[in-house]
C-alpha cells in the first residue's frame, strides 16, 4: 500500500490473496468477487518450525487456549458422576502443523481434524498429562489476561482429583461451585455480583 500498489488490479489481488491466508481465509463476498484466488503459501520457516518459544506458547494459549472441566454421570463412580480436565486449543485446519509442533513440544495430547468444519483441535484429557505436564508449564510459563482465571480454576480441580477428593459427594460439590465460575459462566458470574 505504501508502494500504491493497492491500486492496481495485480496489487489488489495479492492483497487478497495474503488475506487468504489469514485467519479463516476469505469470506463469502470476497470468494465471490476473488473466485480464482490462491491464499499465499506462508514461508517455509513458518511451516517447518520445529521448536517452541515457551513464552510464545503461553501467549498463544493465553488468547486461543480452553481450560474446562467437564462432569458427566457415570455407573462406575460412587458419587454417579465422573470429573475430566482437559486442555484445549482450536484453529483453522491450516495449523494443522503448528499443532503437531505443539504436540511434540509438550510431549502430550492428541491433534485431530473436525469432521464438519475445516479445524484443527489440539486436546490434553488424560489425567496424569493435565497434572504432571500442562499445568506446571503454566504454572512456569504464566498465562495473561482472564484465561489466568480459567486456568486457576482448572489447577484447583486438578489438584482435588489429584487428592482422590472428587471421589466423594463434598468434593464433587466443591469442583461444581468452581467449574460454575469458569469460562464464559466467569463474565455472567461477574455481572451478577
């Protein structure tokens, strides 16, 4: 744009054609008036990073990452309910890569592709995965901004389950009164106090 290169019909369509590339691509409109465009293939040091900055990884999750808590019932606990903690991050299909990386570099978790939509999830259930990698790397490597919150919460369930507490009904309870504070259920929480 400095250049005035946007001005001119070959200008515009690399213009369009980086936007392609970002994000979630093009949308409809664009698609319609740009039907030929090829998103601009992004720089091999970007697709072949093989190594992690762990700041940079704390960052990333700080804006793209979900700490949650899930409780379903189950037949084969006492209390009829059994607690998962899981770690997740979500993007277009086209970091596919960067979540393999991510995957490598923490040593843990699962990467898979929606079946429905073109995205890619990076997923850390398993208990022992949460308790002895994902959480001290964030205990380490200190998320910002409100998903500190979300992760707080998330370590003081783990801990719960870690101290088999969860197994009976007061502890079940505790991480209830936790997990209804958590995620988007933290800004209504806030609103009504």
């Amino acid at each position: 744009m400095i250049n005035k290169e946007h001005l001119t019909e070959e200008g515009l369509t690399k213009i369009v054609s980086i936007r392609a590339s970002l994000g979630k691509g093009l949308s409809e409109g664009l698609k319609k008036h740009f039907p030929n465009i090829i998103p601009l293939e992004k720089p091999a040091a970007l697709r072949a990073a093989e190594t992690l900055n762990n700041s940079w990884l704390a960052g990333f999750v700080s804006a793209e990452g979900c700490f949650e808590c899930v409780i379903k019932k189950s037949q084969t606990t006492k209390t009829g309910y059994q607690v998962v903690v899981r770690f997740t991050i979500n993007q277009h299909s086209r970091d596919t890569l960067l979540f393999n990386v991510i995957q490598k570099h923490l040593n843990c978790g699962v990467v898979w592709l929606d079946s429905k939509k073109p995205v890619v999830v990076f997923s850390v259930s398993d208990f022992s995965s949460v308790f002895n990698i994902v959480i001290p790397f964030f205990d380490k490597y200190i998320i910002k901004g409100t998903k500190f919150a979300d992760f707080s919460d998330f370590r003081k369930i783990a801990f719960i389950m870690n101290d088999k507490v969860h197994l009976t009904s007061e502890g079940l309870n505790q991480i209830k009164e936790i997990k209804a504070k958590m995620n988007r259920k933290r800004d209504h929480y806030l609103d009504i106090q």
